[in-house]
C-alpha cells in the first residue's frame, strides 16, 4: 500500500495579499490626516497673515494722519522756533498789587484821566483803583441793576457803563491794571425796610433800625442775614467786573457801629447763622461772582480791629473770615503792631496806607499797598 502523501497547506499568499491592502489603506489614512494638517496649517497662517497686514495698515494709517498734525521731523525745525512755541504758553501770574487812587470826580472826564495817567510814577504803581460806591451807597456809574434806580443810588454825574468800559480800556492801554472799590454793608441809601435790604427796628419789619436817632444823622445800614441786600451787592460786582475791573477792593464789610444795639433787630433769617457766618457768607457771595466774571475780591478791614479794638465790627477779630486777600487799613504808629496780627499770608496783603508810611511798609518786607490821595 503505498504511503499516503503529507499535505503541508501554507497561508502565504492570502496573508501576504492582505498585509498588502491594509499597508495600502493606513497609507492612504495617513495622506488624508496630512492632508488636512497641512490645509488646516495654511488657513490658519493665512489667518495670521491677515492680521498682521491689518494692523500693519492700521499703523500706517495713524502714522500718516500724526505726521499730518505733527511738525516736519526736527532736521526740518528751527530749534528756536520750538522754544518760542513752549515760551509762548501762558503761565498763571500770581496778584501784584501797587496801586494809586483815581478819584471818582477825575475819572468821569477823559480829559483829567489821562492827565492823571501820565502824571503817575510806574515804578511807584501797577494798578489804578477808581472809587464806583462810596460809604453813603452813591455810585459813581449808571448801574443796570433795578435796586440802583429805585432807591436813587446813581449820581447825578455818573458814568454811562459804555463810558466805564472805555475807563478800563483807557487805564490799560496807559499800562496799568483796572480795579475799583466799593463800599459793601455801609450803605445809606439800598438799605431801608422797604427794600427788605436793612436792619429792622426792635424786629419790626416795617420800621428800618438807624446806627443813631435821625436828628443827630443816623444812618441805616445793609443787613447781611438779608437775601436782598446779598443779591444786591452780588449785582453790583458782577456788573463791575464785567466792565473789565479785573480786582474790587470790598470795604465796609462789616456791623455797624451803634450805641443801639438793642434796637437792631436781623430780621427772620437770624437764627439761620451766627454773626461771623452772615459776613462771611456775603464775602463768599462777592467773590464767587467775581471769579465767575475775571475778577479778585478783595475785603477791606479796619486795622485797629485786629488789635481787639471794636471787636463788634467783625463779631472779632478779621482774622475769622476767610478769603485768600485782605486789604487792612494801617493806622499811622501802629503798622507794625497791626501787621503782625495779621493771619493772612504777607504775600497776599494789600495794606491801605497813605504815602508817607510806604517805607514802614518797604521795612516790613511787603512790597503791595493801596495807597490812599
């Protein structure tokens, strides 16, 4: 029997084919992941590349316009020219004051004004101050304000506002700074009952109080706890600085001397504030509408009063109001007594003095004064 053959089967074809196929399909896989890498990484560079150019654009653009604004490149600019720009900004001067008294009777004629002018020393004053409201409540100018008619407060030889606005002008073009002066609570003619402006009798509100009985001259006053009178002086400084008096000395700011006191009755406001609080608020008052019209308040007090003396002007000394200038009015023998009490600052003093004390003054090292014809 012959023997029986071993069959040996082998698998190598069939495997081989297969291998071969998923070589090809793990190749094919691979090209398609490649593929989109590389497409994901060319959006993804254009992308950045549309940025950069955007911004790169946007650069230039604002670069053309600030070369536009700018000046040419220094090479092209006088140095000088650049310094004459930077000298050509204004700078803040702080408040020079050495100032001459022009009469209210001078100033209504142009004539003796500029007579007045040329006549005054330049190394002696800087500013020239014209009295617009003396101690009785008289103004030397046409005022606009209703009061100002209603109560005859205008001077039968007042200026026209165009004539007062020509002073200021007059003054400034003969090199000196216009100011003027007033007479604030000491005033004779805008204070009455009537006006709701006084002081009242024994708290009458019809009856106007007087520093002493009529028959021997007594005056009525401004009472500062009332708003009319406020308002009445804040006109009048509004008006006046906007005629282009650029500083207002505010005298009589004070309570009236009286034997009466009594008698003196504030009115329905006086339990609103005390004594110093109703000055203080009128200054206040005065010199937020001067700042609003280009024009620094400066209060006038009495000299002595810094000393303890008559302490009942001011409810005490000056010194309790505040306001950044004060202007005290220098007794002859006591300037450096009164000096001395003084609280405000020497750079912004302007005492009131007459000439003959200007070297006391020039002693003391204070180089601002008003001085006094």
């Amino acid at each position: 029997m012959p023997r029986q053959r071993k069959i040996k089967h082998y698998s190598y074809g069939y495997l081989n084919r297969r291998k071969r196929r998923g070589k090809v399909l793990k190749l094919f896989l691979f090209l398609i992941i490649l593929a989109g890498l590389i497409f994901l990484g060319y959006c993804a560079a254009k992308s950045i590349g549309d940025l950069s150019n955007r911004h790169n654009s946007t650069e230039s653009s604002e670069s053309s316009l600030l070369s536009d604004l700018l000046p040419e490149s220094s090479e092209d600019t006088d140095s000088s020219e650049l310094e004459a720009t930077e000298s050509s900004i204004p700078e803040t001067e702080s408040i020079s004051i050495q100032a001459a008294v022009l009469p209210a009777d001078i100033a209504a004629n142009a004539e003796k004004t500029t007579a007045y002018l040329e006549s005054l020393d330049s190394n002696i004053y800087n500013t020239v101050v014209v009295d617009l409201k003396d101690e009785t409540g008289i103004l030397s100018y046409q005022s606009a304000v209703p009061l100002t008619a209603t109560c005859g407060a205008i001077s039968p030889d007042a200026m026209t506002l165009e004539e007062l606005k020509n002073l200021t002008k007059t003054i400034i073009d003969a090199g000196y700074t216009p100011a003027a002066r007033i007479y604030t609570l000491k005033d004779d003619t805008a204070s009455h009952a009537s006006y709701q402006t006084s002081y009242i009798y024994e708290d009458q509100m019809d009856v106007t109080w007087l520093d002493q009985a009529a028959a021997k001259g007594g005056r009525s006053w401004l009472n500062p706890y009332m708003p009319a009178a406020k308002e009445y002086l804040v006109d009048i400084t509004t008006e006046i600085a906007q005629a282009g008096f650029t500083r207002i000395f505010a005298a009589g700011m004070q309570y009236p001397e009286t034997r009466f006191p009594q008698q003196m009755g504030y009115g329905p406001n006086q339990d609103s504030m005390d004594l110093t609080q109703a000055l203080q608020s009128v200054l206040d008052s005065l010199i937020s509408a001067g700042t609003a019209n280009g024009a620094e308040i400066i209060p006038v007090y009495i000299g002595e009063c810094y000393l303890g003396e008559n302490e009942n002007f001011y409810n005490g000394s000056p010194n309790t109001l505040k306001s950044d200038y004060s202007a005290p009015i220098l007794t002859e023998g006591k300037e450096t007594e009164i000096l001395d009490a003084i609280q405000t600052p020497v750079a912004n003093l302007i005492p009131v003095i007459q000439y003959d004390q200007l070297e006391k003054l020039e002693a003391k090292g204070l180089k601002q004064y008003l001085i006094e014809p």
